[in-house]
C-alpha cells in the first residue's frame, strides 16, 4: 500500500506531495478511475460531487475506465456533476473538441443524467463570449463558494511537455488573471484559441489529481514535483507548477515512465 511522501509544498509545512507511481498506462487509468470513483464515494449521501476534467490523452484513457465496470457499476453517477476544466475553441463535435471526446468516452456509456455535466459552450460567437457564459454558470452553481469562488471536490489535469496544465500555456496572460475564474489563452496542440479555467479557480479546489503518461513527461513531471515540494522553483514558465491549492491537496499518478527521473523519496510504488 503506498503512503503520502511527506514534503515542503506550498500547502504548508509538512503537507504531503503524494505521487503513485503505476505499471503501466493500463494500470495508470484504473487508478485515477479508482481515485475519482475514491472520492465520490467518501462523500455525504445528498450531496452533489462536482469533479472538473480535463482534455488529452491520458485523462481520456482515464475516463474510458471510470466509465467501464467495474467502476461503472459502483460510481455515484446520479450525485456527480461533471465539468469541464478547458476547452478548445471548436465547433461543437469538432474532433479537437474535449467536450466531444468526454461525451464519448464517459457521457454517452455511462449513466450520468442529463443535469450531470456541464462544459463550455463553443457555439457561441468567441472565446471571450464563452469564457464569461462559463464562469456565469459556475459562479451560479456555486452561490455560497467562499470568496465566490467555487470549491471543486476534484479536478482531473493532465501535463503539457512544456509544462502547461488545463489551456495555461507558458507565459499565457490567463496564468495572471486574479480575478476571472475562466479565461482564454491560445497555443498548445492542436494550436487553437482555448477557453480555461483559471489558476484562482483550479487552487480553491479540493483535490487535484494530475494524471502523466509517457517517457516524454518524465523531464517536466520531474520539475513539477520539485516545484510542488520547493515554491521557489514554481514559475509561469512551468505552468503546472503553480497549481497548488490552497486549502487542498495535489496528487501525481504516473506509470513508470514519466516517473523515471524521479528520486525514490518522492515516489511511491502503485
Ligand atoms: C487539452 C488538455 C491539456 C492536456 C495536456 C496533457 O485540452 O489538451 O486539457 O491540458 O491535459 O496537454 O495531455 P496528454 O495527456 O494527451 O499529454
């Protein structure tokens, strides 16, 4: 059983980094399945779990599994409400859209009903447009959030080789905005305007499980964790590095390969 590895990340002195290392990318998916399936469950009776997902591919191999049994079978789907945590700015059924490939992979084989997701809107006039109809719906689903600003039971992110995370892109002016909760950037692959939520929103969350895959992360997961563990080396050219909730706690699942540039003390067997 793997255990949190104790570190000094900017959740406070002592506040663990915690990083599972995985098999495979197979084995990488049941977990974040099992993690998500985790956190719904541990949740009160009646009351709704909001989880914020991301795009690419490794979250979508993630969502694949939680919608396929076991997990299936067991997860709370009348008490979730999906979210999403960035879009491209495509038409709607675009294949470059994340919202077209959440409904394939979870929507459309799992039983989550009709009020259970709710994502940004890419038919509307531009991103700006559906960044503030966005932000609109969420500040109205969470009226009581302190500060107003929502509080995410969990946010699924994946890690750009370059280190963004969501659509916060190196250098990207969304990394700045203090105030908006959804912004808009422009870069990554495919290089297309994206509408994201914001480093405000995605560190008021609870939870966030950062899902890397693949020898190619094994460099920018590295720095990530160190980041994580040192504020000091956190920095807008590392995007990802800069999520680090403040009354919440950050999780790394990675399969073997993208962990292979990390010490020992800063993983845990999966
Ligand atoms: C997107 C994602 C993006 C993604 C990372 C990791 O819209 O592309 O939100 O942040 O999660 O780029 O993607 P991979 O797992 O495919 O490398």
């Amino acid at each position: 059983m793997a255990h949190a590895v104790k570190g000094s990340g900017s959740r406070g002195e002592g506040d663990p980094v915690r990083v599972f290392v995985l098999s495979s990318p197979g084995e990488l998916a049941r977990a974040a399945a099992g993690r998500l399936w985790g956190i719904a469950k541990e949740m009160p009776e009646g009351r709704t779990v909001h989880i914020a997902l991301s795009g690419g591919e490794t979250p979508r191999r993630a969502y694949g599994t939680l919608a396929a049994d076991p997990y299936r079978a067991r997860f709370p789907w009348g008490r979730v409400r999906f979210w999403q945590v960035d879009e491209r700015f495509v038409p709607p059924g675009d294949p470059r859209s994340n919202r077209r490939m959440i409904e394939e992979t979870l929507l459309s084989r799992a039983p989550v009903p009709e009020e259970g997701f709710r994502g940004v809107d890419t038919a509307l006039p531009g991103p700006d447009e559906a960044a503030r109809e966005y932000e609109a719906v969420l500040r109205r689903a969470f009226p009581d959030a302190p500060g107003g600003i929502p509080r995410f039971d969990a946010v699924v992110l994946g890690v750009g080789k370059d280190g963004h995370t969501a659509s916060l892109f190196p250098g990207s002016g969304a990394l700045s905005s203090a105030r908006e909760l959804v912004g808009t950037s422009t870069g990554g692959d495919p290089p297309v305007s994206r509408v994201t939520m914001t480093l405000s929103l995605l560190n008021a969350a609870s939870r966030i499980v950062f899902l890397v895959q693949g020898g190619g992360k094994a460099r920018v997961l590295h720095d990530v964790i160190a980041a994580a563990r040192d504020p000091a080396l956190r920095s807008p050219a590392l995007p990802a590095s800069l999520v680090a909730p403040r009354r919440g706690s950050a999780l790394f699942l990675a399969d073997a390969e993208a962990a292979r540039l990390l010490p020992p003390e800063w993983r845990t067997a999966g």
